[in-house]
C-alpha cells in the first residue's frame, strides 16, 4: 500500500497521503479490535449485562454488517449526486475521527443491521475480517470515492472516502462498547475468586 501513487487512483481522485491514513486507521481499528477479542471463552462471548443489551458476539456480527453494507454505498458512488471536489471540506473527516467512535452519544441501529445471533463468533470474526480487507482494497479499486456523495442518517452527506474512514472509526466505537463489556463487575472471569481462608 505505502507504494503507491498517486498516478495509479486517477478515478478516485485519492491522493497517495489521504490511501495512507486510511489504511493505516483501517489497519489500526482491525488489530486493536482483534486484541480486545483475544482468548474470550463460550461465557464471556455470550454475557450480556441485562437481556436487551448485546453481546460481544453480537457487537462482532454487528460490524461484519455494518462493513459489509459501507462496501455497497460505494458501489453506488458513481452514481451519487456530483460535487466538485475542491468542495469537500476536510473538516466532515475531522468530525467523522472524532464523534463516531464518540460512546456518548448513543443510537439504536435499526433492524437490517442488528445482529441476527445466528453466526457464531468465529464465523462473524472470519467474515469481518474478510470485509475488512475488501474495505482496504476498495481504496485503490472503487472509482469516484471523491465528487460524489451519500447522505449519512446523522452525520452526512459522505463522499466514499468519508464513509470508508467512517466504518473504520465505527469498529473504533463498537470497540469501545466490547470493552465497556469486559469491565462489567458480572463478566465471567473478570475478577478472580476469593482466597478460601485458611483455617
């Protein structure tokens, strides 16, 4: 990826430095998240701290989709309402780095993209992980991630790149809640028994 040029993205009208940081966030976001998932146990996958909350399984399917469905609002780029783009103001990206891993504010996603807890952790890691690496790949592939754009539900409207640094600051945030997870006083193993006294 550090090798490429310029001269090779002529329809995404990406420059080699804005290829860089968004491979570098992607890359960062994927491994920091597989470190939070390291060595759970069946419990610790499944624990939810009240029943309609979601799980660390469920957060993993989560984002599998959510990454998925951010590979399909690019495909539709080309076809997206034009601007020009010396008129993209770099600002959106700041905003998107900042307030979506932002836990503060909160949302329920709607149902096309909650997960269905039919996959199994390591079905919904090996899909995410794939879906992770077609996301990098689409920073060289996907033509017009600059002059055109989507709106975002909240935050938008996106142009490809914005969304594509979008999901990688949205695996930042679910992140975040997995940890939010493992710091609860009933995750299983969290803390470790009682010394028995000794009589």
């Amino acid at each position: 990826m550090s090798a490429i040029s310029v001269q090779t993205l002529p329809s995404s009208l990406l420059s080699s430095q804005e290829v860089s940081k968004a491979t570098d966030y992607l890359v960062f976001t994927r491994d920091n998240l597989l470190s939070v998932l390291s060595d759970l146990s069946d419990s610790q996958w499944r624990f939810r701290p009240d029943p309609d909350a979601w799980s660390i399984a469920d957060v993993l399917e989560h984002l599998a989709l959510i990454e998925s469905r951010v590979h399909g609002i690019v495909a539709q780029m080309p076809n997206a309402p034009a601007v020009e783009p010396d008129r993209i103001d770099s600002q959106v990206e700041a905003t998107i780095l900042a307030a979506v891993p932002n836990r503060s504010n909160k949302f329920k996603a709607p149902p096309f993209i909650c997960p269905s807890q039919q996959c199994s952790p390591e079905e919904s890691l090996a899909r995410f992980l794939e879906r992770r690496a077609r996301t990098i790949d689409l920073l060289i592939e996907a033509p017009a991630l600059r002059g055109h754009v989507i709106p975002h539900p909240i935050l938008g409207p996106w142009d490809g790149y914005q969304w594509i640094l979008a999901v990688s600051a949205h695996c930042a945030r679910h992140t975040e809640q997995m940890l939010e997870l493992k710091a609860c006083r009933e995750f299983p193993g969290a803390r470790p028994s009682s010394p028995t006294p000794l009589n």
